[in-house]
C-alpha cells in the first residue's frame, strides 16, 4: 500500500524560501521511491505579494498542492479548514511552529492523525517579542507537543531548545538537506574580490550589518565588490540601495533583487566568497548552497554557522565587525588566492553528505515507522 503523507506548510511555491524548498525536496524524494504519495496543504496567498488568491488545487512538479483561505497576520495566520484538508492523511508533517502545530495538536482527538513536525527555527528568528514568543514557547507549544510522535529539529540548537519543553526521547535532530546540483559551477582558477549574498533580505540577515563592514573593508582594499541578491522581505531594493548611497559605496556594490535561478546562478560564477551575517537561522541552507557553487563562505558566529565550519572545516568565522573581521577576510583571500581550485573543490566535497537523497530517507523512513504505530 502507498503510504499518504500530507506535508502542512504555511507557505509553499510559487513563494521563494527555505522553508518552502524543504518541503519541495522532501516531496520529490517521496515521489521518486513510488512508495510515498506527498500532498501539500498550504495557505492560498503568500505573505509578500500582492493578495492575489492563489489556485484551490494544482499539481506542482508532480505533487498535489492544497491551498486554503486564511485569516489574522503572517506570524500566527488562522486556517481551520486544514482539518477537513487532511481527511485522507496516513501521516501528517508539520513544518514550522505555528497556528498549523499548535492548532493539529489540540484536535487531534478529534482527526487521530498521526502527527510529526519539524521546527524550522521555532518562531526565534527574530527579537521581536521575545518576551511574549518565550511565554507562549514554554506554556502553548510545551502542550502542543504532547500530541506529536516526533520532533525533528532542523539544527542542533533547535533540538536543544524543543528540550525544554517537549520529551527528549521525541526529538531527532535531522538538519536540512539542500540541493547540491542546482549552482553547480565549472571549476574556476582564480580567486577574485568579489564577495555575495543570496537569500531572503529578512531583517534578521544583518544585510546593513554587511554593507556597514563592507565599507569598512573597501577603507582597507578598495578592489572589493559586493553583491546582494535575492527576494525582498523586510527590506527592499530601494531600501538597501539609500543605506548603499548614504555609505557612498554605490560604484562598489550591485543590488539584484528577486533574480531567477539562472541569472543568481551566474552571479554566483562572478564571485569566490559568500557572506551572511546572520543573527538567527534555523539552519543556514544559502550558505551550503553557495558551499557546492565552490564559493568559500564567511559567516556570522551563530551556532548553525560554527557547527558548519566546524563539520566542514571550511570557511570563516566573524565574531563582530572590528578590525579583526576585516584581517579575517583580508587573510582569508590571500590563502585562496594561492590555490582556488583546491579551495573551491573542498567547499564542493565538505558538504556532500547534505544532499537531499541521504536527508529525505531519514524522514521517509520516520513516516513509515509512524504509520505503523
């Protein structure tokens, strides 16, 4: 019989992130054994758009795509249709901490579907009400988890936090699995001074942090160049492009927002080195992608990035923005300015184990266990 697994996701494509490209790779894993049917219910407008309702039912890349109306904000958006959207279930996959896990939990006498999650970052992402997200961490979601079989934490210091509020013996650290073939590049010789970022322009990316220790690495080099990619979230193209022009660091920095893979695919062929100097991930998933671009990345020192570093030995570490992270990244160019190639190969080689084939059967084999139950 082929096991029905419903993945329940706030948002889903065409909406741009990683949250969203997990569920896809976990999907299209599933839909290559033949073993597992997924089917994704999500909400039917995406939070940066334009309101337009999005189609009831689609099938997306060979998975059926269930989209339901919602009310209330984006940060705990209401949407009791679910319950009737997973009536056919075998297994039912949250991802994320939100409306979805906390309202599948307190009905689950009532659907009896068997119930996993994964945490995606918790809600920690940011510190906007920090306060009130630790209340509600330690009071709503210690009960919601009382009604999941498993927790998969998505890091290791997702793992520890779900530790205080939910049976350790539930919790599996399973970290994301990533694309390792989409940026794939032709090998490159040469390092040059060409530093990017690509990703969400989320407010917890530290993308003005990183135009502010750009401007003070041109004071020591001025042969850099910076680029910014990816979808606007919090900030936006002409938001970042004023903080470019009050810096005076225009001629220095390229801003391409929302780009298709194929042109983010070529700017990343234009630069060596990946930066993000993140406050809070959940995982970290454009650093690893850039990793099998062969690009070598500098990170912020957040647990998901050290552990990165660690595992890999690859990349470096900034602990803030002094004269220290300038020599870092000063001293970090004149090693791969040495020998690229190698360095690049060894971004390529350090994070095969993240493919999405390894990652995707952990999970399919935790659904099949849960089926069982």
């Amino acid at each position: 019989m082929v096991l029905k697994v419903f993945h329940v996701v706030r948002q889903y494509h065409p909406s741009i992130g990683g949250l969203e490209d997990v569920v896809f790779n976990i999907a299209q894993q599933q839909l290559k054994t033949g073993q597992q049917a997924p089917t994704v219910i999500t909400l039917d407008r995406l939070f940066r758009g334009d309101d337009a309702t999005l189609p009831h039912h689609e099938v997306r890349d060979g998975v059926p795509v269930i989209r339901l109306p919602y009310w209330g904000s984006s940060r705990y958006p209401i949407c009791f249709k679910v319950l009737a959207a997973i009536r056919d279930a075998d297994v039912v996959h949250v991802h994320g901490v939100d409306f979805f896990f906390d309202f599948l939990a307190l009905t689950r006498f009532w659907h009896r579907k068997p119930l996993v999650a994964c945490s995606h970052g918790i809600f920690f992402h940011t510190a906007y009400a920090s306060g009130l997200k630790k209340v509600f961490f330690n009071t709503v979601t210690r009960l919601s988890c009382l009604a999941y079989r498993r927790i998969f934490a998505t890091s290791a210091n997702d793992g520890r936090l779900f530790a205080q509020v939910c049976n350790p013996a539930k919790i599996e650290v399973i970290e994301n699995g990533v694309d390792i073939d989409k940026f794939r590049l032709p090998p490159r010789t040469e390092a040059c001074k060409h530093i990017i970022y690509f990703g969400r322009w989320a407010s917890n990316k530290g993308l003005l942090d990183t135009l502010s220790l750009f401007k003070q690495l041109l004071a020591k080099d001025d042969g850099w160049q910076l680029t910014i990619a990816g979808r606007e979230y919090d900030l936006t193209a002409q938001q970042l492009a004023a903080e470019v022009k009050r810096l005076d660091i225009a001629d220095k920095v390229q801003i391409v927002p929302n780009p298709e893979q194929d042109t983010l695919k070529s700017l990343l062929q234009q630069a060596s080195y990946f930066i993000c100097l993140s406050r809070h991930e959940g995982f970290g998933l454009a650093a690893i992608e850039a990793m099998s671009a062969g690009l070598v990345p500098i990170l912020s020192a957040i647990p998901p990035f050290v552990r990165l570093v660690e595992e890999t030995g690859q990349g470096e570490l900034l602990a803030g923005f002094s004269e220290e992270s300038i020599f870092k990244i000063m001293t970090l160019h004149e090693r791969c300015s040495q020998s690229y190639t190698g360095f690049a190969n060894a971004q390529v080689t350090a994070i095969q184990h993240y493919s999405w084939s390894q990652v995707a059967r952990l999970y399919m084999g935790a659904y099949a266990d849960m089926s069982c139950v």
